[in-house]
C-alpha cells in the first residue's frame, strides 16, 4: 500500500525492445519499483480541500467549496507526492527522444483530473470525461510532477498505456496496466460467501458465490479464490482453491461419505480492499450421524466477537445444544442456541469450545468435538507520523569516467577528490533537465553537490561547473491580483514546479547515502546572498495556483532559510524559482547539519543567466572538485559496485557517489526535452 512520501505512479521502461509501464516509489533510500496491479494508492483525506470558486478551474465539474482530494503538485509532507518518470528509458532509443502516456480508462465514484499549476494557470495532462486531455507526450529523460484531483472519495481504476516509435521505426505500444486509488479512508469492504450443496452421480457439486466489493473495482464483482472445506467428526481439512469468476467458483467433489458438512470461504485478490468472508456450514446430505463445531477462527484479538455454529446430522430439532468453553479444569456454560456468540477475551486463550447434544428426556445423546481458542491482547493505541523519501535513480552501475569501464578487480573502489580549474566560458551552459542541490559527505566533511539526472543514472558533481540559463522560455508576468504581487508588476523569469523544456528544473534533496546514513534530524539550507540585478524568491504553490510554502528569498516577507528533513529515506523538494530581471546571478547557500554526532556545514554557490547575453560570463574562473573511483592502486573503478570506503554510502546503493572525472561537455549537446500535450488517443 502507498499512502505517502514520493512515488513516480507512471514510470515507463524499455528493455528488449518492450515498452513497459510500471510504478516506482522511494523504499529505504532507493527507488523501488512496483507492480501497479498489486498495489493499492491511497489518497487520504490530508489531501482533503474544498474546490477552488476560480473559473479557471471549472474543467474540474463540482461546485465551488466542494471538498475534493488533490495530491499535490509540490511535496507536503505526510501526503503522497506522484508524478510521471522516462528517466530510465536511454536517449536515442526512441525516435525523437519521445514517449505518450496514454490515459486508456478511468473509472470510479467521481471525476479524475490531473493538471499541472503555474502563474499562467492550470493546464489539463490527463481527464476522465474529457477525451481532449488523455495523451501526455513526454521527453525521455522527464521527471514531473502534477496535482491529481479526485472529486468524490471511494474506489478508482485508472488504466495507463505507453506507446512511441522505436528509433528503427517500429511501433512500440506497451501492455496496458491498471491502478487502484483509493480516495479517503481505506477499509476493506466487506464481502458475503454462500455455499450450495448439490448431489450427482457418485458425489457432489460444491457452489460457492460471493458479493459486495467496491463499486468500481473489478465491475463490483469480488475477484479472488474460493476456499472450499470440509468437515468430520475429528477434523477439517481444505479440499481445494478455485479462482472466482464472476463472482462464484464450482467444484466437482467425490462422494465422502464419512464427512458431516461442507465450508466456502472467499480468499480476495486484494486484502486491502475487499474483506474475505465466509459461508455458513452446509451439511453434507448423505452425512452420517454427528456434531461438530464450524466457523470458529484461527486468532482472535481480545474484544472480537466469537460466532461458532452447531452442525448436527441428521438434524435433530427436538434436542438443545448445551455450548461450554472448558481451561483447565474448569468448564463454563455458555448458551443453548445453535448459534454461539461471546466475546473474545483474553482469559479464552487456550481455552476449547464444543457443546453437547441433549435429547427430550435431558440426556446428552452426542459431544461436538471441541475447538481451541487462541485469543491475543489488543494492541496498545499508537500514533504513527508518515515518512518521505527521496528521489533516487535507477540503479545502473556506471563507470567513474567517460569511456572507462569498471575494472574486475577485488580492490575496494574509494572515493578519491580530483581538482582542476574551471576557465570562464569553460562551464557548461544548462538550459533543460531535472537536477538536485544538496549535501553530501566527503571524507567526514559536507560538501554540496547538484545531483544531475538528465542521462538516467545520476551523477553528482560540484556546483561549480554550471551556469543555468533561463532564456526567454521561462519568461512570463504574473497577472494583478494573483497574488504574487511580491514578485513586482514586470516580468520575471521562473523554473516551474514541473519539467519543462528548454528549463532547468532545480529541486534539492537530503538523498545522497552518506547523508542518509549519518544525519538523523534535519539539514537547514540557508540563502547566505544573491548577486545580481534582480531579486529571488522561491517558493510553492497549492492546487489552484495561489502561494504555498515560501522556502526563501530575498524578496520582502519570504525567510532566508528551510529545513530539509533526512530520517531514513531522505526528501526530494521542487519550488518555483523566480527572478525578477535578466542578467547573471551567484546565488550562495549554507547547509548546515549534525552528522554521526558533529556539526557540519559548508557553503557553495549556484550560477544563473537570466534572458539574453553571455551565459558562460555569469561563472568566473573556479576551483571545481570532482569525486571519481579508485581503487589503492589506482585503477578506475565505478563507486558503488564494491563499497564507498569514504562517503558513509552502503555499498549496495548503486547509484552511490558516481562523478564523471569531467564536467566538460560540448554547449551545442543540450536537452530537446518534449513535455507539450498531444491530441488524445482514442480510448481502447
């Protein structure tokens, strides 16, 4: 089950040629990959606001003020942050380095729509009622982020296709997956099992059906198996599974002559959604005479209820059923109805229930083979606080250099400093892709790195070696009365809360493995200066478009600094950046932290170009430290495949400390990322 932290639901991959769609959410410091038809998304009500009254957002078709859920498109913590991922997807593997995720389906007790939030309004990705927004073409590598709003709470299918072109020109379109939301409090619904018992020649045909479930799963049919049970005099034994279709399951049995009845219970495909339930105990109609005990359980937890029915055959109305719980030497009467009902407690544990047959004249005729009880104490009240994690790459071992394959030797690979000067106009001018700024332990010291995803597997080097340019991509005015009045009445140049292309998207993280094994408390991230011709202010957004959380500026009323948890899984943030004239900037930051007991800090500077001019000139000359891979020897290795001897890092983290030996790549390699909508498929 997924309720919180970071996952990207609609991950696409290829491999051998196939394209798959899969989900992939942050476990333990790395992204883990999931099986979207055997995980259940949980939207809980903190995602819970009522509609916004803008006409904006009238595509969303409730009225203004209706409460609705929305996983947002900037984190929060404790509320699921979702996105979409081609990062792992090579480029030059598909024709124009390009991917469309389909929305095939969507099902559930209210409406679905994803969109995604700037200061020029929402803009649809994908709809349920709307046939316009159901093809997203995204760029490969793309990393994004959206808010997900669901307009009534209860159960959703929504059904997800990949399909591009293969840079051969074949066709590619992957096997569709289904996922399942729930939207508010998850309970399993619950379920209800009969059993028919019916003779043929030389035995029976056993009948079970089941119904309930949620409305929108599965058509309202529960899917699952159907366990079938019989019992003796002396035991009960499973006879066989058979999976339920459309809603009941039949098995053929042979004649038992010696067994007294026969048990269905339903076994659900999804434990978390739908309740298993059983039938009552149908008697076997060529039994001979006897009395057992059905529909007692396994466990029980002090305060259940205990229902245990009397099964006689032949049946005998004119006896009574004299129930007992017998411990020890003690027997205690309990009632003298064919169907028992108490209360667990904890006084029964080990305790045996059965009862006796009393016939007219009050003498017990037969005795029910008894039953153990097994009760446990309920669990003391806990109060559970979600947990984040990071963004993590996929974990592709890569060599220490361009070129330079690992080598096979034992030797453990260190992580071993390489210095070289940065000349202006040597930096490499960024105008797209996903990166991350944060800490990262070196040898027992912080240090900051940008942790660069734009080739699938990431990489994280010195800040130095970059000067992110928005041109006039990013250039836009924010409307009067929006709200962003601190932002002037001019334009300004933004990075958007999500990927787009010819942008840098900047985020920063606590995800780095050394961090995440030393720091336990936070890492506070501090704007120490900004130099430049403008003003900066970074910052988050809500659902419909108005301020969220203001991270730091130096703009009036916006804080110099924002803590950034660690724990065990660490946390990836986006916020909007947003400068309010063109030219160069050096923005300054401070982390500071407590790491394995000791205060750390350091101090590293990013470099922006704002609209048109020289990039290159807003990074003067610079020292720039690089960590590459090598072993004692002095060998290339690739850090992570046999330990990180100095980072902190476990060495199965195979993304780990990897820095290529060279920051260097030719200014006309830029990103085409592609995150434009196209016209909607045509539903399957």
């Amino acid at each position: 089950m997924l309720a919180t932290g970071h996952a990207d639901l609609v991950s696409v991959f290829l491999g051998s040629g196939t394209l798959t769609v899969a989900g992939q959410s942050d476990v333990d410091r790395k992204a883990t990959r999931f099986d979207p038809a055997r995980t259940t998304v949980n939207v809980t009500d903190a995602a819970l606001r009522p509609a916004p009254g803008s006409p904006a957002y009238d595509f969303l078709g409730v009225p203004a003020g209706t409460p609705i859920h929305v996983i947002p498109q900037t984190f929060q913590p404790g509320v699921l942050w979702a996105g979409w991922n081609t990062e792992a997807i090579p480029r030059g593997a598909l024709a124009g380095d390009s991917v469309d995720i389909t929305l095939n389906q969507a099902r559930g007790p209210g409406l679905v729509e994803v969109y995604l939030t700037g200061l020029d309004g929402p803009e649809r990705v994908w709809s349920s009622r709307n046939p316009g927004p159901r093809t997203l073409r995204t760029a490969v590598p793309t990393h994004a982020h959206a808010n997900w709003a669901f307009t009534a709470p209860g159960v959703y299918e929504l059904e997800f296709v990949a399909s591009a072109t293969a840079a051969s020109g074949a066709p590619l379109v992957s096997a569709p997956v289904r996922y399942v939301i729930v939207v508010g409090p998850l309970a399993a619904a619950p379920t209800r099992t009969t059993l028919d018992v019916a003779e043929t020649v030389g035995g029976l045909r056993l009948t079970g059906r089941v119904s309930g479930g949620p409305a929108h799963l599965d058509g309202g049919v529960p899917t699952g198996w159907m366990e079938f049970h019989r019992h003796y005099a002396d035991r009960d034994d499973v006879v066989d599974h058979v999976a339920v279709d459309g809603g009941s399951a039949v098995l053929p049995v042979p004649d038992e002559p010696d067994a007294l009845g026969y048990t269905a219970r339903f076994v659900p495909a999804f434990h978390d959604l739908v309740a298993p339930s059983e039938s009552p105990t149908v008697a076997n109609p060529r039994a001979p005479p006897g009395a057992i005990v059905v529909g007692v359980r396994d466990r029980y937890t002090a305060g259940d209820t205990i229902t245990a029915t009397a099964l006689v055959t032949p049946a005998q109305p004119d006896h009574t059923i004299s129930w007992w719980t017998r411990k020890g030497s003690t027997t205690t009467p309990r009632g003298t109805t064919g169907v028992l009902t108490i209360t667990a407690t904890t006084d029964l544990d080990g305790a045996e229930l059965g009862y006796d047959l009393i016939d007219t004249k009050g003498n017990a005729v037969a005795s029910a083979r008894a039953v153990p009880l097994r009760v446990s104490p309920a669990p003391p009240p806990t109060s559970t606080s979600p947990t984040t994690g990071p963004t993590v790459g996929p974990s592709t071992t890569t060599t220490s250099g361009p070129g330079a394959p690992p080598t096979t030797t034992t030797e453990p690979c260190v992580a071993t400093e390489v210095t070289r000067t940065v000349r202006p106009g040597e930096v490499e001018v960024v105008t797209d892709g996903h990166f991350d700024y944060g800490p990262v332990i070196e040898g027992g010291t912080l240090t900051a790195r940008v942790k660069d995803d734009r080739q699938g597997t990431p990489t994280w080097r010195d800040p130095s070696g970059y000067v992110f340019h928005l041109t006039d991509t990013a250039r836009t005015t924010p409307p009067a009365g929006s709200g962003y009045d601190f932002l002037g009445s001019g334009p300004v140049w933004t990075i958007p809360l999500t990927q787009r292309p010819g942008i840098p998207w900047i985020g920063w993280n606590t995800q780095h493995p050394s961090v995440l094994g030393a720091v336990t408390g936070d890492v506070t991230m501090t704007l120490e200066s900004v130099n430049g011709p403008g003003k900066l202010a970074v910052y988050g957004q809500d659902p419909f478009g108005g301020v969220g959380d203001r991270y730091f500026g130096t703009v009036e009323g916006f804080p110099r600094s924002t803590a950034i948890p660690a724990g065990r899984s660490g946390v990836h943030v986006h916020g909007v950046w947003a400068f309010t004239a063109p030219g160069s900037y050096s923005v300054t930051f401070a982390f500071t932290t407590t790491a394995n007991g000791r205060p750390l800090t350091t101090k590293s500077t990013l470099a922006f170009h704002i609209g048109p001019g020289d990039p290159a000139a807003a990074r003067p000359a610079s020292t720039v430290v690089d960590q590459v891979g090598r072993t004692p020897s002095g060998q290339e290795c690739a850090l992570g495949t046999r330990g990180l001897a100095d980072t902190g890092a476990s060495g199965d983290v195979l993304f780990g400390l990897i820095v290529a030996a060279t920051l260097l790549i030719p200014l006309g390699l830029l990103l085409t990322n592609v995150a434009t909508l196209a016209a909607a498929r045509r539903r399957r």
